[in-house]
C-alpha cells in the first residue's frame, strides 16, 4: 500500500471515530442504557462531559446539585415509565446559607440553581422540560434564581417550571424564576416559552439589558405565571414579567397572583416595563395578547415612551394599563378600580399616542389623563367614572 493511500485510509477511520462519538446518546439517570447510550449520575457531569453542541437527556426523577453549563448544548427532560419529572433541587445537605455563583449586573450576587455563563464555543443553550425546585434555598436570605442566562449566552427555555423560588422574612433578598441579561458585548437573544413560574416573591420572568441600544432582544411567549408570595410580608413588590432595558416581544402569557395579597397593601404588577439603569428610552417592549386575572395590582405598566400593548385581556385587577406615551389598542379590562392610567405628568397628557379601540367595563374609573377626544376612540360600559384627568381639559 502506498504512503498516501495509507494516510486516506488513517484519515477515514478518524472521521469515522469522531462521527460515531458524536452520533452517541447521552443520558442521565440510568432510564436509557445500551450501546448507543453514554451514561452520566449527574446532570453536572454530563453537561461538562458530552462534546459541544450535543442533546443531553435526563430521565425522570430529583437531581439536587448546583448546574452550571459554559458549552452550547441542549438540556431535555424526558418522559420514562408513565413518568416525565426530571427535577433539578437546592444541593445544600447542611443548610448553611447559599453561596452566589453569580454577579448580575442589575442585582448584584445571584444564587443561580441552573446557571448558563461564559460559554465557548458561542452557540445556544437550551432548556426544554425541565423542572428546577427552590424549595429550601431561601435560608440565608440570598438573591435566588431557577434558571440564569449570563451576558454573553443565548438560547430557548421552552416547557420548563421554576417553582418555590422563595426568600421568606428577607425583605432585601428575591426568589426569581427565570432570569435572563445581557450587558456590553455582542447581542444576544432569549425566547422563554410554554413554561410554568409559580411560587416566587420577587419576579417569574425578567430580561435585563443595561446598554443603549439594548444588546438583548428577549421573546417572552405563551408562559404561565403565577403565586405571588404576600409582598406585604416579603417584599416591596412582586411582579410576573419585568423588563429593564431590554428589546422584548411579551405575548400570549397568562399571569395571576396567589390569594394571600390585600387590596390595601399588595404592590403586584403582572406586566412591567423600564429603561435601562440609565434611563435610556428606546429599547422597547411589546405587549400583545396577554391574560391578566385576579391579581391586586397593576395588570401592565409601561415607564418607558414607545411601548405597545395590544389587544390584551385583563380583568379583577386594581390597575389595567398604566402607561407613558405609547401605542394602546384593542385591550379590553375589566373589573378594575381603574381603567386605563396614562402619564399625567406630560402637559399633553397621552395625545401624543395611539390609544383607539380599547374597551373598559365596570371599571370605579374608566380613564385618567386621556384627553377627551381620545376616549372617544374607545369604548366604555358600566363605569362609574368615565374621565378623570385635571391636567387634560
């Protein structure tokens, strides 16, 4: 055989290795097995150990460590034996206070139960059917989070639940469900979809972007958010879907808090968007779609111009949509102490907007700082209080 002959033939059976290693299955929790399979005890073991880029499966069953993953790859739960739990839970056997892995650049230090950071090559992580329990984590008082996309990561979280992501008696800590940000540096992109987040005191799902323009542009769609802890025992505020800073779409989510918040005192919002840290307007949300029920707060709050909320449905709420200047259309509220809240503080109240085709029924007060001509627009029954606005004649 000749010299290059030989080396084609070496050449070939090394490609075919390095085919075959990545053709493997990879697994944890022992519910697959043969000689297709790669078997991993731990989910920490098997994000670190599979070759970038690969799909890991996680049988059902409790999985209580501490999960960082820096590689593109895909994280998916799977169903085995009529059974498809595959819960990741607080690793802390002694009960010592939680120690941060994590710096965000909004909050400072972060317990993160599923951390996603500094992950080379670049490429997306994803998340699918995953539970993350927080159930334990809050002894401490740390800032708790289920799941933490880093700046500088990417990727999809799709039919996940965050649950028990709480702090009890630490008013300066939070419990967060899904946590995604993005700072200076490339841009990056979130979709958090189909999930479940309940049982937080601080906030379900934020995306977080402190650069102007923003450098994330998050998707938010189809999530369930719910079980507000009591904020007046808690916190100062509590709220399902927040965004600082940060390029997002929020549609078709359904939000609603648990039963323990008062009228007089809860401080819950189910929708809230701001600028970034330094108040740079522009990075702009979407909020279309959205069901808000039976929460004691402000259903969406926009403090940022240029929003859009359209064609939302939100009723038993104290507040439907408070916002600054922007487009409003097609929502319909319910229900409601009040209505629709615009920025009073502008001379020219909410003129400068798209505010048409809005509906408001049984409402204590139908409209604040709306010119008259614009609630023409609109429609309004049962209302005890149509206008209220001293600053627009």
């Amino acid at each position: 055989m000749s010299r290059d002959r030989a080396w084609f033939f070496l050449a070939m059976v090394t490609l075919a290795g390095s085919a075959s290693l990545h053709a493997l299955n990879y697994e944890v929790g022992g519910c697959k097995t043969g000689k297709s399979y790669v078997n991993f005890t731990t989910i920490s073991a098997a994000v670190s150990g599979v070759p970038a880029g690969s799909t890991i499966q996680v049988c059902p069953g409790v999985y209580p460590e501490q999960v960082t993953i820096s590689q593109p790859l895909t994280l998916k739960g799977i169903t085995f034996n009529n059974s498809s739990r595959s819960v990741i839970t607080i690793n802390n056997p002694t009960g010592a206070p939680l120690a941060p892995n994590v710096t965000s650049i909004e909050a400072g230090p972060v317990y993160a139960q599923v951390l996603v950071q500094n992950v080379i090559p670049l490429g997306p992580v994803n998340i699918i059917g995953i539970t993350v329990d927080g159930t334990g984590g809050g002894a401490g008082c740390p800032t708790l989070a289920g799941i933490f996309y880093a700046s500088g990561t990417s990727g999809t979280v799709n039919e996940v639940a965050t649950r028990h992501q709480l702090t009890p008696g630490c008013f300066l800590a939070s419990g967060n469900g899904i946590w995604a940000e993005n700072g200076a540096g490339p841009n990056q992109t979130i979709t958090v979809e189909n999930s479940s987040v309940h049982d937080f005191d601080s906030t379900g799902i934020q995306a977080i972007s402190e650069q102007f323009p923003s450098t994330l542009t998050a998707t938010i769609k189809g999530n369930f958010a719910s079980n507000f802890v009591d904020v007046t025992v808690q916190h100062d505020r509590a709220q399902g879907i927040q965004n600082i800073g940060a390029t997002s779409a929020i549609t078709d989510n359904f939000i609603t808090s648990g039963s323990g918040n008062t009228p007089s005192t809860a401080n819950l919002f189910g929708v809230i968007s701001y600028p970034d840290a330094n108040d740079d307007e522009g990075n702009v949300i979407t909020a279309s779609g959205n069901t808000v029920a039976d929460l004691y707060g402000y259903a969406i709050t926009s403090q940022q111009f240029g929003d859009t909320a359209k064609s939302n449905k939100l009723s038993n709420v104290y507040a439907g949509l408070v916002v600054f200047v922007a487009v409003v259309e097609s929502n319909t509220v319910m229900n409601t102490s009040q209505g629709y809240v615009f920025n009073a503080s502008n001379p020219q109240c909410a003129s400068e907007g798209t505010i048409s085709g809005n509906v408001v029924n049984d409402s204590s007060l139908a409209f604040f700082g709306l010119p008259l001509v614009q609630i023409q627009k609109n429609q309004v029954d049962n209302d005890d209080v149509v206008q209220m606005s001293p600053q627009c004649p």
